[in-house]
C-alpha cells in the first residue's frame, strides 16, 4: 500500500469538510444541468495540477454529474462542450478573476 504525506493526508481532510459545506451550502444537485437523481461528483473548475493553491478554495470547486448512460457534466466541463453547462458563465468569471492565462487558454 502507497503511504500518503502528511501535506497530502490533510489536503483530503480539508477537502472532505469543504465537500461537505459545498453541498449543505449548495444543495446537493448538479451544477451544470440541475439533476439531483444521478451520482454527483465534485469537479475543480482550474484543475489541482495547475493551481494547486486553490485545491481547498470552495470558489473553484463545484458539483457536477458522472458520466453513466450519458455524458456528465463533469466530462463535459473538461470539453469544449462546456458552453452547455447551466453554471458555466458564473464557473468562467471566477476562473477570469483568479488564473486570466487559464481562462485565455480553454476559451481559444
């Protein structure tokens, strides 16, 4: 078995109570089309290998659907597709604001 870090093992620990505010706070349905009767999965808007500053920041995360019968809007955010999504003008201007080189770089 793999040992985690001690930096690593309380990143999960902070996640896991910032998952848990997310979805009290939010609502517990996805951000990205509004279903609430299909598995939800928590998705980095700018991903943690890029900013691994903002992994616990609750702005850059949010709630979207996996893909099972159909494509998820987790997928889809990571797609060109992402347009679609119901939240993402609100996804867009955070990620203007805090990485402007990222923002450029998915909307090319």
């Amino acid at each position: 078995m793999k040992k985690i870090s001690t930096k690593q093992r309380k990143i999960k620990k902070d996640l896991a109570v910032i998952y848990e505010q997310i979805a009290e706070e939010t609502g517990r349905y996805c951000k990205g089309c509004g279903r609430s009767d299909v598995p939800l999965s928590f998705s980095h808007l700018i991903p943690r290998s890029r900013r691994s500053d903002l992994i616990t920041d609750k702005n850059n995360i949010t709630l979207h659907c996996l893909s099972l019968e159909r494509k998820g809007c987790h997928d889809i955010w990571e797609s060109k597709d992402r347009v679609k999504l119901l939240d993402y003008h609100k996804n867009m201007e955070y990620i203007l604001e805090v990485d402007t080189e990222y923002y450029f770089l998915i909307t090319e």
